[in-house]
C-alpha cells in the first residue's frame, strides 16, 4: 500500500515494508521515488530534506500520525473487505467497530476516530 501525504509544501510516499498485527512500517520515498528513509529508523544519512532538527523532528511526528492512520484504514479494509470510507455499509455503529479494531488490531480508538466516516 502506497499513499502520497504532502507536509508543509513537502511531497512524499508512505508505502508500507511490512503487515504486521501491532506496528507497521513505512518507507518514506520522495517524489524522485528515492526511499529516504523509514518512520522506524527516521531519514537516510544525507537524505534528510529539511534545514534543521526542529523541523525534522515535526515531520517524524506528523509522519507517524500519517502511517498509524494508513495503517488503520488498510488493517480495516483487511478486516472488513471494504474502505473505510464505506464503514456504514457494514451495519456496525462507529464506537463498535473502533473496539473490534482495538481488540484485534491494537489500532487506538483515537486512531479509528480520525478516520471513520
């Protein structure tokens, strides 16, 4: 699964290296389609495209916020075999289906909260 995400006037890809049951991880690419870097590991040495570690510390934590989202909305397509987006087709009220993804996929209820329709 691949997603592009724009920070600040920053493009990048998240696509996701692993599908696990608790974390997954992100490749961060660039528009170049060069991986600069992982929301694990943080940047590549010398891949880093901003001026300062203020700033990058920003990005590594929106970044993360981002990927958990992702990760949700692709965990619940897993689980449900449709977007979430289309969460209301599936006959469940919103905080029932936020606890089914808790329970089995140890996404937050912050998490589902964000990005349930």
């Amino acid at each position: 699964m691949e997603k592009l995400v724009m920070y600040k006037d920053k493009f990048f890809f998240l696509q996701s290296i692993n599908f696990d049951k608790y974390d997954m991880e992100f490749a961060i690419y660039n528009l170049a389609n060069e991986q600069i870097g992982s929301t694990f590991f943080g940047f590549n040495k010398g891949a880093n495209p901003f001026d300062n570690e203020v700033e990058t510390d920003e990005f590594m934590e929106w970044v993360q916020d981002e990927s958990h989202k992702i990760e949700a909305e692709f965990k619940f397509l897993f689980e449900f075999f449709h977007p979430v987006e289309a969460a209301d087709e599936l006959g469940f009220a919103a905080p029932e289906l936020a606890t089914m993804m808790q329970e089995k996929w140890n996404i937050s209820y912050e998490i589902m909260d964000a990005i349930l329709p």
